[in-house]
C-alpha cells in the first residue's frame, strides 16, 4: 500500500478547490468562532458548545499543528494562540496549509469584515476565480429596475457578471425548493412575476424568477452550480433532494451545461444516481466531508456507489474560517486514502486505476469541467 499512501500525499498541491466562499479577515471570540462551525444561526444551549462537534474536533485536529500547536489541543488554548499570531497571520498559514492550487469563489455572501477575492488570493498564495450567484445579480437590480425591462435588464447584468466567471450558481433550494415547474417560463411571465418582486423588494424568492434566473444561468454556457442537500435552517430540507430535480435535468439537457449538484448530503446516494444516468451532471463532495469527520471515509465511499469517477469533484464549501478550507482539504484527503486503500485491498481496483481516479476527483474533473 505504500504506493497508495505517497499518491494521496502527493495530491497536496494539487487540489482544485471547485466551491468555496470568503473568509472573516478580522478577530473572533470563542461564540463567534463556535458559530462559524456550525450550519446553526443561533447559539448553542447553555453547556453546550457548536465546537464540540464532528466539524470542531476535526478543526483542532486539522488546524492547530498549522498555528504551532500539537493536535487536538483545547479550543481556548487554540483561540488564544490565533490571538497571539492575529487573524492576518492565521489565515494565511491556515489557507497555504491546505495545499490548493486555484479556488473557486462564490461571492455572493460575504459581510464586513471578509476579504475580497484579491485579499483572499494574496492570503492563500494561489489564484482566485468567480462563481457569480445568479439570484444576487437579480437582487442588484431592485433599486434601477423596472418589470417590463426587467428580464433583458437581468440578462444584460448577468452578461457583465460572468464575463470572467468560471461558473453561475443558484440557491434555488433555499428560496423556493427542487420542486418546481422544469421549463423555461414565458417572457410575459417573467414580467408580471417581476411586477410583484420589485414592488416590494427583498430576496428573490418568486418561483417564476427563480425559474427565469436559472434559465439564463444555463444560457451563459457556464457549469451551473447548484445547492442541494443540507445547510442552515433557511431551507426546508426535504425540498433540496437532488431527486426532485429530474425533470428540469430531463428539460435542460439538450443544452449540454454541466450541472453540478453541491454538497448533496444526506441525499448524496441520489445525487450519485443523477450522475451516473444524467451525462451532464456532477457530484461535487464539498461540505460533506468537512461536516462528517470522522466519517468521512464513509461518506465518500457512498458518494462513490453509483457516481462516475469522472463526475466527481472536490471542493471545500469553506466559509468565514480559514480553518474549514484546511479541515475541508485534509479530510478529503485521508478520506480518498481510506477508500482507495479499502478497494486495493480487496483487489477491486489496480493500483494505476486507483491513481487516475485519485487525480480526476481531486483536480482533473474540475479542470475540464470548469475549463481552467
């Protein structure tokens, strides 16, 4: 198996990191850190702590070696040597750590405080490229907006947004759910739905628009990335089974756009299945892995039942914490060795098999995929 060892070690610098966010630049206080842990939005109960959690152990594992401190040290001895170094220091040692080669940035949530994509490239010492959220450029243009002009207003702005984006993505699971009507909605329609939007603002959560925005995000001919599977409690979780999204992957497929399904847990299993009958989706483990912990190998075996090795990609999903781009890339890592290593011991796979498999999902796919 030392083969096998030395290929995983050897993916350090080569990971493409396929989804991720911006990261908190200032200083946290233990709740604040706590709460950056979790997909919660609300404190823990008195006595107990976000931290101690599969994604928290994983954080002092993972992390603390990269601040001078031995593993699993406690989380007040953590935070009081991140003081000591300062957020600057840390996140740069936490990002280059991780061993990423590009990263591809979702910037439609940040906040004050965060880097922008140039602070977060400069931190990590690596390349940053967009993916433009397409239910932020519709909320960019509330305030200049009118409904008759709205649609070839969105897709004008949607045109200047992506015109060195590597991708579009929607939250669709968040504002409405996969259970929606698959085609493309008449112009008429966009209209009137728009109407009722811009007349009283806020997030785009109209079922009609949301279509619409998707629609145009597949005319741009950009891979299309989707939430799907768990996050914070905003979505309703039955709604964002990638399952439901059949009919709209039967509707669009013609058009050829990859379609990449994020994070997918727990429905992981039918995500796999997408990939494997739907030419143009992808599964993409990003999130997942960072969550689970300890179970990551696990999990990443399940990914692995159905999807095609060529359909899958790694990413990160990090937000706010540096630590979660370090926790994300190590636990992928020590995942993809457990199961590589299971299948080579029980002679399902050959060694050069389990190398080019080890290369598409951690870089390869997403190259081709994202064209970098």
């Amino acid at each position: 198996m030392e083969v096998l060892i030395l290929l995983v070690d050897g993916l350090v610098d080569g990971l493409v990191d396929g989804h991720c966010h911006l990261v908190f630049a200032g200083e946290l206080d233990q709740p604040d850190f706590e709460q950056l842990c979790t997909e919660a939005d609300t404190p823990a109960p008195p006595g107990t702590s976000h931290a101690d959690s599969q994604l928290g152990f994983a954080v002092r594992r993972w992390c603390a070696p990269a601040l001078d401190l031995d593993p699993h040290s406690p989380l007040p001895a953590y935070l009081r040597r991140r003081a000591e170094l300062g957020s600057a220091e840390a996140n740069r040692r936490l990002l280059r750590a991780a061993g990423l080669t590009q990263l591809l940035v979702d910037t439609g949530i940040a906040g004050d405080g965060f880097l922008d994509p140039a602070g977060l490239s400069a931190a990590a010492a690596v390349p940053v490229r967009e993916v433009v959220r397409l239910e932020s450029v519709a909320e960019s243009l509330v305030a200049t907006g009118s409904p008759a002009a709205f649609p070839d207003a969105y897709r004008a702005a949607l045109r200047s947004a992506t015109a060195s984006a590597v991708a579009v993505k929607s939250v669709l699971a968040y504002r409405h759910g996969f259970d929606i009507d698959p085609t493309r909605p008449a112009e008429r329609a966009v209209v009137e739905a728009a109407a009722r939007w811009l007349a009283g603002g806020g997030r785009l959560a109209d079922p009609v628009l949301l279509r619409f925005v998707l629609w145009c995000g597949v005319d741009t001919g950009l891979p299309v990335q989707l939430h799907s599977g768990f996050g914070d409690r905003d979505l309703a979780l039955p709604q964002a089974n990638p399952a439901l999204l059949q009919p709209f992957l039967t509707e669009v497929e013609p058009a050829g756009v990859p379609i990449v399904l994020l994070h997918c847990y727990p429905y992981h299993r039918e995500a796999g299945w997408l990939a494997s009958v739907f030419g143009q989706v992808y599964v993409d483990v990003g999130l997942s892995l960072s969550h689970v912990g300890a179970r990551a190998a696990a999990v990443l075996g399940e990914f692995c039942e159905l999807a095609p090795f060529g359909k899958l990609l790694f990413s990160t999903d990090a937000y706010g914490l540096a630590e979660l781009y370090l926790v994300g890339a190590a636990q992928f890592r020590e995942a993809l060795d457990a199961v590589l290593r299971s299948w080579r011991e029980r002679d399902a796979i050959g060694a050069p098999d389990a190398e080019r498999v080890a290369a598409m999902i951690a870089a390869g796919n997403a190259r081709r995929v994202y064209r970098l």
